[in-house]
C-alpha cells in the first residue's frame, strides 16, 4: 500500500527536503509546527499544518504522543522522522506503528537493537564486520595485559572500567611502556575511583570517520557507497564528503560490502548509515555505531549516485521492494557538503538566533543549498543552529574544493553572523585540500587560528594535529 | 525600596535549575547577591547563565521554568 498522505514530524531543512521528496512522489504533506515554528518555510510549504505544542522541543517535536495524535488526527498514514528528536526512538516508531500508520524508518525493534551499543557490536561482529580490537572486560594483571595487547595489537590505550568521559586513559605503544604504565593506571584508577580494574582498546591516533549508506528493504539491502565526515569540532561534522578519498578501491570494497552484510543480517529497512573508524596508517577499518535514520549529510551520497534517498526511503517503507541493485549504483566524481550554521566562528561558535534581512544563493551546474531560509525569516532561538546546507559536486575531489570556494563566495546570508567564513578558510587550507585530515584536527586548527588572532604580528598558523 | 524589573539579555528558553532533578537556583522570596545565578537561558543548545547584577529580594518571576523568552522581555521582579 502506497503512502498517500505523509506527517513530518520534524522541523528545519529537513522538513523542507521530506516535502519536497513527498511532493515528487505525489504524496500530501501535512506538517508538524511548534509555537515557534508557525512561518518556518516547511510550514509554508506543506499541504496542511498542524500545531504540537510549545516551543520547547520537550513539549512538541520531543513530544510522542502529541506527534502520533497529530498525524492520525490529521489523515496522514505515514510519519517520516527525520533526523534528531524522535528518529530513532524506538518507543515513538512502536506507537506509530500501534496506531495503525507507518514509521517511514527500521522496525522498532531494529531501532531498539542497533541503538544499544553493546548488542550493535555483537551485532556487527557476528556479521564479520570488525569491530575496535579491545578486550573483553577487566584484564587481570600485566602478564594477561601483555598477552591481550599482543593480541589487540599496538598501541593500546588503558582504560580504568570505572572511569569515564577520557579520566585516567593511557596510551602504550611497546610492552616496555605497558610494564610502565599498567601498575601505574591500575594504582590511580584505585585511588580515584575505588576500583584497579583496567581494560584495554585500540589506540588509533589519526583516527578518519567514514560511514557507509545503505537502503533495505527488511530482505535484501544495497550500499550507495561511503561518505567521510573527518572535520568535525566537538563530535559534530562541519564538513561532509562523498566518496572518501582516503580509501583505496579495495579497501572501499571491503567496507561497503561489510555494511550490507550487517545490514541484511539486521533486515534492515529504509536508510540507514554505518559509521566506522578509519585508520589511515594500517588501512584498518573498525565499525563504531549505526544511525537508523536519514542523515544531515545525505545530500553528498545523492549528488555523486544520482539516487534520492529520502524517495526511496518513503517508497521503501510504503512497501515497495528495493528497486535498485547494487549493480546500478555507480559513482560518479566527487561532492561535497558544509554546513551553514548560526554561529559565530569568530565568538567561539557562539550561537546567533535572528532575522534574516537579505539572502542570495549560488546557482549553477552541481550546486545544491538545502535550506529552511528565506529572506525575513526570523531564526528562532529553541533549535539548533543549522540554516542550511551547500553542496558542491565535480570531477574530481580538488574541483569539488575550488567549486565550494567559489559558492561559499555567492552565499550571502545576511542579519547574523554564520560558519561560511570558516568554510571558506577551511577550503582555503593546504591540509584539508591534501585530505590529510583525521576527527581530531579541526579542532587543533581552531586553536591554532585563535592563538593567531590574539597575535597580530604572528603568521597563519597551521598546527600540526593533536 | 523600589521594585525594578529585570529583563532577558537574550531570547531562549529559560530554566529555573540547572538540570529537571535539580533544585531551583532561586525561589520567590530569596536574597539577591551580586553576581548570583537567578537562571539559565538556552539558546540554541548552548546555555547561558542569567546573573544578578543588582542585590535585593527576588519577589517574583514573570516566567516559568522551559518558558520561551525573547531579548528584553521581564524575568523576575527584584526588590532593591
């Protein structure tokens, strides 16, 4: 049964690219607003709007039971999610369900399963799909240690198992440093926490996230190849790419084809994205978590696939089969993807909600602005900062680079302060355009920009990484 | 005495404790101190503190706790 009438329950840009995908698939929109949202673009953009609740996401887009009475009493016989609030909770997909509409996502217990990190990596491994080298639990003194650390292989980092958010972590690169260091973790961690007991990990130093798209239909599952979102400052991306030009084809290879397998193990449906560690240095890949949702950064997997994700995933979920084989993904050139924020990178990305008093956006062969933004709109301070995101699609990966440099030009966003200067300067960079980049640079940079700043008289700065 | 208005400095959504199982930072009633936390207001998932700039009594709040609030509009009235 085809969908007919779709609810989003969402907000943003997103929103805004789930009408548009509904639309092109002739399928009614009906959207979910808060207080705050009334004239938000998806708003003015749907079929129909119906209000959930107060500005706080709590009491609205969060709010799972106003979100399911909404749709059912609106006549829509689909929920898409989006990405954020509620996409991957479980608990909401199982009570549209039960109210006899669709989850345009996984099943509940899909959502459930790959959402505990413990079960995904069981998961993963039964799959064959390598996981972070560790051991499994508290080792019980040097000699197991040095056995595990053999076996994980170097270096290795101690963990104390009572320990949390980094406290107490080492890092081991020979045994002659891990006769050094265990006795010494395993003292502090007692002293610190009431509890000796150590395990240990893989240390990767210049660690690259890539992560792979998949579509499923619950049966069978496809890749449409990787993306890396390396540039990132605390945990979040800034900088999107597809494909990721640090693998080789066989290592790509072995990495698309993991995330099928994982993905057909789970009878996963709809889109979905795994996410990996990579390591430049040995080639090594290690899958860290899956994200049973749509992705901001989809948007780089369309341009160099030609596939709409977000259409699939509604006809997916709707019922079709999966219509693409994996013969008839191909890629072609390279894209990538910003995110334009309402930060002031200049303020140490200090958010900046306000009126949007004039908006000119690049227009052209391979470019693409995905956006909630109009001229006039008020940005609201309750949600996050993301305004929009601009795409660029050429060639080759150095093309792609000098044609973001060129759009970021042409976009002009103008009542508040945003994060398309530091893209510029990012775009500008000899390090980001070589691609030697790793989760933990962008940060290394900022710092380095900022002690910069402080000096007048002082070169650019580019510090090598942490 | 004179009972002044103290307004937002930013728009948001305001919260009277620094967490849903925390104690409030201020009740109606309570002394004043300079630089004392009165509450904080989010703005984009980024939180800052609204501090006192002016000692007294906080005699009453003009919000409720997760109250959307926008720049210069009343927050608690204080006693100086």
């Amino acid at each position: 049964m085809a969908i007919q009438s779709l609810f989003i329950a969402n907000r943003g840009e997103i929103a805004v690219r789930i009408i548009r995908a509904a639309r092109a698939l002739g399928i009614r929109t009906v959207q979910a607003v808060s207080a705050a949202d009334g004239d938000m673009l998806a708003a003015r953009l749907a079929d129909a709007v119906v209000p959930v609740g107060p500005a706080h996401a709590s009491k609205s887009y969060l709010n799972k039971e106003a979100m399911v009475r909404a749709a059912v009493e609106s006549g829509c016989d689909a929920v898409h999610p989006g990405y954020g609030f509620l996409s991957e909770n479980a608990d909401f997909a199982a009570m549209v369900e039960a109210a006899g509409l669709i989850f345009v996502g996984p099943a509940p217990e899909t959502i459930r399963r790959m959402g505990d990190k413990a079960q995904a990596r069981r998961e993963a491994e039964a799959a064959g799909v390598p996981t972070v080298p560790g051991t499994d639990g508290v080792v019980s003194d040097l000699a197991a240690a040095q056995a595990e650390a053999e076996r994980i292989g170097w270096p290795v980092m101690i963990k104390a198992a009572a320990g949390g958010g980094g406290r107490g972590i080492r890092v081991a690169r020979d045994a002659a440093e891990l006769a050094t260091l265990f006795p010494q973790a395993s003292g502090e961690a007692r002293a610190a926490f009431g509890d000796g007991g150590l395990y240990l990990e893989r240390f990767i130093a210049r660690a690259r996230h890539v992560e792979v798209q998949v579509l499923g239909d619950g049966v069978r599952a496809i890749h449409l190849y990787e993306r890396e979102c390396s540039l990132q400052r605390r945990r979040q991306k800034v900088w999107e790419e597809a494909p990721a030009a640090c693998l080789t084809p066989d290592q790509r290879e072995a990495l698309c084809a993991s995330a099928v397998r994982l993905a057909e193990r789970v009878g996963y449906r709809g889109a979905g994205t795994l996410e990996y560690l990579f390591d430049g240095e040995t080639g090594e890949f290690f899958f860290i978590e899956m994200n049973t949702r749509i992705q901001v950064e989809h948007p780089v997997t369309e341009m160099v696939t030609g596939i709409d994700l977000v259409q699939q995933m509604i006809r997916i979920c709707g019922g079709e089969t999966l219509a693409l084989a994996q013969e008839d993904i191909r890629l072609d050139g390279h894209a990538i993807e910003v995110r334009i924020c309402a930060e002031d990178p200049d303020a140490d990305f200090r958010p900046s909600p306000g009126t949007i008093t004039a908006l000119a956006v690049p227009e052209g062969d391979g470019l693409r602005f995905d956006t909630m933004l109009f001229a006039g709109y008020q940005v609201p301070p309750f949600y996050d900062s993301l305004l929009g995101k601009l795409i660029v699609h050429a060639p080759t990966r150095a093309a792609a680079i000098a044609a973001l440099a060129g759009a970021l030009e042409g976009l002009k966003v103008e009542g508040l302060p945003t994060t398309t200067p530091l893209h510029s300067a990012l775009a500008a960079d000899p390090e980001v355009q070589a691609g030697t980049v790793h989760t933990r640079w962008l940060e290394g940079w900022l710092e380095g920009r900022a002690a910069g700043a402080s000096s007048p008289s002082a070169s650019p700065v580019v510090p090598s990484p942490a | 005495m004179t009972v002044k208005t103290i307004q937002a400095p930013l728009p948001g959504t305001f919260y009277r404790a620094s967490g849903p199982d925390e104690p409030v930072f201020k009740s109606e009633g309570d002394a004043v101190a300079i630089g004392d936390t009165i509450g904080l207001i989010e703005v984009m998932k980024s939180f800052t503190p609204v501090i006192a700039e002016e000692a007294g009594t906080l005699v009453a709040f003009h919000v409720e706790n997760e109250d959307a609030v926008m720049a210069g509009q009343a927050l608690y009235d204080l006693d100086a």
